[in-house]
C-alpha cells in the first residue's frame, strides 16, 4: 500500500496531468474511496457511478491538493463523501427496477389497442394493419400496444435487433401512408 507521502506526490504530478501518476493513485486509493461511496448510498450501480465522479474531481483538483493541510487519502475521501452525499440529496426519480414486483400487478385499465379500437379510427385502423403482413403486424401490436423491446421481439423473431428496428419503422410508414392525413 502506498504512504501518505507516495500518494502526495502522486498527486502533484496528476495536478500536471500525468496519466500514469493517475493511474497509480486510483490503484492505490480506488478501494477505500468506493467502500466510503458504498456505504452512504448502499447500490453498487450508483456506487460505480460516483467514484467515477469523484476521480474525475481528483484529476481536476489534484492542484488543490495542499499536504500540510490534510492527507492525501483524508483529501479525497471528503470529495468522495460530499459527492455520494450529494447523490443521496439529490431527488431521484423512482426506478421500476427498485421495485420489481409491480411489474407482475395486473391491471384493470384499458389497453392502448383497446382504446383505439373503441373509437370512430377502429375500422380504419384494423383495415390497414391487416394490409400488413401477419409478422409484421404481430410485431407492430407487440411492439406499441403491449411494450415488448426490440431486444425482446429480436429474441422473438430470431433477427437482429437493427433488423426489428428497421421492419417497425417500414411497418409504421405503411401504415401511416394507408391512414392517410
């Protein structure tokens, strides 16, 4: 492990932009910095993404480093503490991944298609997605009434994923150009 000393020097040359020198300090700093992180925001993805943040910092103000007024690991352990902190302040929106299970809540609304198809359009629209061709409208339906990603219709359909992309956008020109202004 480095000393107080090494990583003060260190960081003087990271202050002139010395990548190696950089590369030494996130090496040799990189591990306590992301357990401080760890600890204050408790997810590893934000986690990752603020040391990130915090070393882009210490690139930028290793010349503000000043040894006889704090360690070097003391130092940077107070831009890494502030800048989860800061993270943690901040009003961040509600991820569906952070609450998996209302994925699976059925719901009682209507669907998209449903809507659509209640309304004076209907007869129009189904007119024209029966001029596409069974996949191709299996996957318009799939794709913008019920959710699926391209991924999951590339999965689906065994194509590529530019492949999907580029089949949704002919079949939505077809039916754009079939519904008329």
């Amino acid at each position: 492990m480095a000393s107080a000393e090494d990583i003060s020097a260190l960081l003087q040359r990271v202050a002139e932009r010395d990548r190696a020198a950089f590369a030494e300090v996130y090496r040799a700093t990189s591990p306590k910095l992301y357990g401080i992180i760890l600890r204050i925001l408790r997810r590893r993805d934000i986690a990752d993404e603020v040391l990130q943040e915090v070393y882009v910092k210490i690139w930028e103000r290793a010349g503000d480093f000043r040894a006889e007024m704090a360690s070097p690991i003391s130092w940077m352990a107070a831009i890494a503490r502030n800048r989860a902190l800061d993270e943690l302040r901040r009003k961040a929106p509600v991820s569906i991944e952070d609450h998996p299970e209302v994925q699976d809540m059925p719901s009682d609304d209507e669907t998209g298609l449903a809507s659509v198809l209640r309304g004076e359009d209907a007869r129009r629209l189904a007119d024209c997605l029966a001029r596409l061709e069974p996949s191709r409208r299996e996957m318009v339906i799939l794709a913008y009434c019920d959710g699926s990603s391209r991924d999951e219709l590339a999965a689906k359909y065994d194509q590529p994923v530019n492949t999907i992309k580029t089949w949704l956008r002919r079949s939505l020109a077809q039916l754009r150009d079939c519904l008329g202004p």
